[in-house]
C-alpha cells in the first residue's frame, strides 16, 4: 500500500462515518424537531427576557420607593426650613427692618424651630449684623460664599462644626433681595444634623443599607452605614455632583471593599438636594441576580432539550429498535438464508408488526421458491450429464467401430484415414466426457481438458514411434461450452498434425511445446492457444490432404479468433487468439 493511501483511508472512513452519522434518522429527525421547536423557543426566551425586564423595573422602584421612605424625615426637615429661609429672605427683603428689629425676628424664628442653632442674614464679606444671638458675627471666608454673591441661588451644605452651636449642623441660605432688586445678603439658618435613620425606619429590610445626602455642588450632607466609613459603601472615584438635574438613576457597582452593591440616587429637593442609597446582599437576592437571569434565559434551551431528548428516546423505543431488529434478520435472511423469530415484535406499533409480517411472509415464499428452483436446476443438471454422458458413451462406440474397421482394411492409406476420423471423434467425446464430470455444466476447465488431449494424442504417438518431448504452459482458463468445442477441435486437429508431420529438430529432439495463456490487453481479456513442433529440416514436408488446416480455419473462425500459422525452417505450428467470454450467471 502506498503512503497515500494510508493517508487517504482514514480520511475516507472519517467522511463515510460522518455521512452515515448525518444521514441517520434520530439525526434528522432531532434537526427537523428543532426547526419545529425553534419559534417556540425565541418567543419563550423573548417573554422571559421581557419578564426579566420588568422585574427589573419593579425592583428599581422598588429599591427608589424604598431609598425615598428612608430619607423622608431628612426631606420633610430640609423641605420645612428651605420654606423658612424664603419665608424670612422675602420678609427681610420686602420691610426696611432695623438691626435690632431683624434680630428680634430671628431670635423669635428659633423660639418656634427648636431644630435650628442659628438664624440670621450674612452680608457680602461673610459678615451677619442681624442674627438671633446679636452680635456682629464674621465667618471664615468661603469662595465658594463669594461667588454665590455674584451668581444668587439657594443653597444646602454641611459644616461639621457649627460657627456659633460647634456642633455638626446643615446650613440652608436663600438669597434676599430689596424691592429696588438688590441683593441684601443671604438668609442662613442652620439645622443640627441629626442620624439619618431613626429608629423607626430601622427594620430588617434596611440593615444593610447604607444612605448619603448630598448637595448640588456634590457635598455630603450627611450619611448612614452600617458600620465603617461611607465611602466603603461606594463606587471608586464615584462623583456626586454627577446626578444633580437627573431623574431617579439606579445601577449595580462594585465598591472600594470588592462587594457588589445597588445604587439607587432619587432626589430630595430636586436641583438641590439628593440622597443615595447603597443596598447589600438582602437586596441583590433578586430575580434579577446573575444566576436568576440565566437559569431563566436557560430554561428554553432546557424546555428543547428535554423535548429532543424524550422525542429521540420514543422514536428509538418506538420504531427504530424495531427497525435495527429487522434490519438485521433481514441481513441474516440475505447472507444465511435463516429467519428468526423478533421477541420484542409484540411491543411494536401496529405499522411495524404489519411490516415484519410481510417480511416473515415473504421470506418464507422465497425458501420455498428456491428449493423449488434448486430441485429444478439439480433434476436439469442430472438429465444434461445423462445426456453427455450417453453422447459420450455414442462416441466411443463409435470410435470402437472405426478401431473394428481399421483392422479389416489393408490400404494404408484408408487406415491413416480412419485413424484421423477416430482421433476427432475420440476429442469429441473428451469434451463432452469434460462436461458431465464437471461440477458445473455451464463452464469448462480448458487447461484440464487440454492436457488430457495432449496426453492422448502422446498416447497414439508418431507414425516412426519417435519419443516426443513435450513442453506445457497452460493458465487457468474456464471456458463456455459454446467456446469448449471449437477449440478443442482445434486443438486436436493442431496435436494430430504436429505427431504426423513433426520430427526432431536441430538438436536430434523432438519437440512439442504447447501453450494456453489468458491475456489483458486494453481491458479487453483474451485466450492464446499456440501448439507449436519441430521438424526435420533435412526431410522432405509431406503436403498431405490439407483437411485438418481446413478445419483449424472452419473452427477458428467459429470462435471469431485470429489464426496464425508459424512456418519456418525448424519448426511448425498454429497460434489461435480469440475474445474471453466470461461466465456471468443470471
């Protein structure tokens, strides 16, 4: 074997396998299923993506309605006192109060907000003349107080220490202006700021939630965790000031500590004041967490594969057993001729127990119809071996006539003559002595019979009784009937002729070569038959009657072959080729 074809044959065997693979029945019939199955399954992972959406709204809501309640005493407070400051910046703005008259009002403005620490309008410069404590007050100088001067707005932030209650407070300042439009300065109060949570708001669900106040200027205002720092609580690099003009925005981030946490922003005085709330692992376990999202999203390729799965296990219970159960009586039926009865055949559906009744059926009609043909052929091959086998007995009677003649003529002449007659007749009954001892009577083996026609003719001798030595080559040639008998008669007629005019060559020997080859040429397959002989090349050629050249020719041309006659100095003979008909039987 060549190295490509050890390269090749695997390969073959790979792509046959594969084809076998695709072509199979659960194959196709798992393609087709999921073709069939495919629609059902994209709307069902659109509904559960659509479901999944919703929940997520839902829980954002939620996670917002949630972050709003907890903030709501911080937004009522800061909603309280920011109507406080406008209150008192428009009443400033709209009287032309004295020092002692603006005091009067801010000290009594204390007196009914016990929450608040300070009240009382800054002047340009950081500085109060008019607060509840009366006194000349001047703060720590703040650009961003400055600029607020320039550009007037409200604004919320946070001190950690009060200027006048050293405690941490909330500063809420809403500008004041004059009738003529001037801005008088800002009204400040300032809030004690006090823990985000109350204890009322406290309860299971909101333990590990952590919430931030901050300003529109990204300032905390203030805050609730857990425990630890709030910073722990948010994202790396997170900016506050970012949300400010910005409905409620909600996402999940992974903070400074590595925890996974949702972040809900919603504002408390929109433009002004904000609160965000980080929320823990209570509130992640949600239908919206990653393993919820893909066992649900899953559950479709879970539903098709199920469904391809009891599909394929039912056709395969249900037909294709039956089916590989059949096939292989079947094939035992076609190589060993022998039916088996399926146990199984009772669990089949009706459509296959009618099949395999057919099979049973027909399968017993073809064991009786060959018997029935086999007793035939072996009643026809007993009467045509019968047949040869009288002619051949007719044969040799006759041939034992001719032999009782001979002895009753004198002329030599008439002798030879019917010694010649008794040598075709003998080769006669040769073939049809061939035919009935063959196993087979619609072909021959010609080497066979050829040698026993070489020995017979060796057998008769030459006329001078001059040993002959004889050379055989002879392929394995099987041949029709049609074609046995003209060639054996050429064949002896060739044989007949090399004993009655050969004789020693050369070399002082008599030699008789004989030769049956089966060639290939062109993909055509032929037969050579050559039988060729020395002869005395000091001796006078007898010309004889020219009869058995006559019949070589007569029966080569039955055979539809090419005669070649070799007549040289030394030697003499005859080369026959003619198209192999091989036996094909029907």
């Amino acid at each position: 074997m060549s190295r490509t074809d050890t390269h090749t044959t695997p390969s073959r065997d790979r792509e046959t396998t594969f084809k076998a693979f695709r072509q199979s029945l659960v194959v196709r019939i798992a393609f087709l299923l999921s073709l069939a199955l495919l629609p059902i399954g994209l709307v069902a992972m659109g509904q559960s993506w659509r479901a999944l959406h919703i929940t997520n709204e839902n829980l954002e809501a939620s996670i917002h309605a949630r972050t709003s309640s907890l903030v709501t005493p911080e937004r009522r407070a800061l909603d309280s006192q920011m109507g406080v400051a406008n209150a008192l910046a428009d009443t400033i703005g709209v009287l032309d109060l004295s020092t002692d008259q603006c005091t009067e009002v801010m000290q009594r403005v204390l007196e009914t907000n016990p929450r608040l620490t300070f009240a009382g309008l800054v002047e340009e410069g950081s500085v109060s003349q008019c607060n509840n404590i009366g006194q000349v007050l001047e703060f720590e100088p703040d650009p961003r107080v400055d600029a607020l001067f320039v550009d007037p707005q409200p604004y919320i932030t946070f001190r950690e220490r009060g200027s006048t209650s050293q405690e941490p407070v909330i500063l809420v300042a809403y500008p004041s202006f004059a009738e003529e439009g001037g801005l008088k300065g800002y009204v400040t109060i300032s809030l004690s700021a006090e823990p985000l949570l109350q204890s009322d708001t406290t309860d299971a669900q909101n333990t590990d939630v952590a919430l931030v106040t901050f300003n529109k200027f990204g300032d905390i205002l203030s805050s609730h965790t857990p425990e630890g720092p709030i910073t722990d609580y948010l994202p790396a690099g997170l900016a506050l000031q970012g949300f400010v003009n910005q409905r409620d925005s909600f996402f999940t981030a992974l903070t400074v500590s590595g925890d996974t946490r949702l972040i809900s922003v919603v504002p408390i005085l929109p433009g002004e004041v904000y609160a965000l709330g980080s929320w823990g692992r209570a509130a992640l376990q949600r239908p919206t967490a990653p393993w919820f999202v893909v066992s649900t999203l899953l559950f479709p390729f879970l539903m098709w594969l199920v469904g391809i799965i009891v599909a394929v296990t039912s056709l395969n219970r249900l037909v294709l057993r039956h089916v590989r159960d059949l096939g292989r009586r079947m094939r035992g039926f076609a190589t060993q001729r022998s039916v088996e009865t399926s146990e199984n055949i009772e669990d089949a559906p009706s459509e296959i127990q009618t099949i395999n009744g057919t099979f049973e059926a027909m399968a017993d009609q073809l064991l009786r119809d060959e018997a029935d043909l086999e007793n035939a052929v072996f009643e026809r091959e007993v009467l045509l071996k019968e047949v040869h086998h009288r002619v051949k007995n007719n044969l040799q009677l006759i041939s034992s006539i001719i032999n009782m003649q001979v002895r009753q003529v004198g002329s030599p002449e008439a002798v030879a003559a019917l010694r010649k007659f008794q040598d075709r007749v003998t080769s006669l009954a040769s073939v049809h002595r061939a035919l009935y001892q063959e196993p087979s009577l619609t072909h021959i083996r010609f080497d066979v019979l050829l040698n026993d026609l070489v020995a017979q003719s060796n057998a008769a001798g030459t006329p001078d009784h001059t040993p002959v030595q004889i050379d055989l080559d002879l392929d394995q040639v099987t041949l029709l009937p049609d074609q046995t008998g003209p060639l054996a008669m050429v064949a002896t007629e060739a044989l007949s002729n090399a004993f009655k005019y050969g004789g020693p060559g050369s070399d002082g020997l008599f030699h008789l070569e004989v030769k049956l080859k089966k060639l290939t040429e062109n993909d055509a397959t032929r037969v050579r038959l050559s039988v060729e002989n020395s002869i005395d090349a000091t001796l006078e050629r007898s010309l004889g009657t020219g009869l058995g050249k006559r019949l070589i020719v007569a029966f080569a041309s039955q055979l539809d072959g090419q005669l070649d006659e070799i007549d040289e100095v030394d030697r003499h003979g005859f080369i026959l080729t003619f198209d192999y008909q091989p036996f094909t039987p029907d």
